[in-house]
C-alpha cells in the first residue's frame, strides 16, 4: 500500500513530517494531532 494514494495524504504526510522535525504548530501537524485522539476513542 502506498500512503500517497490515500485521500488526504497531501496534508498528512506533510504533517507527520512537521510533528518529527517538532513543528507541531502547522495545519498538517494539527491535522495528525485531532486524527490521534480519535484514534484512541
């Protein structure tokens, strides 16, 4: 499976990007963080 196929994948994978370089204050970052915490719901 290739992520850039994924719906979304422009915004995403630019964001977990940003979170490991911890620029945690971009919309990717944000994106990635509010999908997390439904992750865990």
């Amino acid at each position: 499976m290739n992520l850039n196929d994924l719906p979304g994948a422009e915004l995403i994978l630019p964001g977990l990007d940003d979170l490991q370089g911890e620029k945690a204050n971009t919309v990717g970052s944000l994106l990635v963080a509010i999908a997390s915490t439904c992750a865990d719901a």
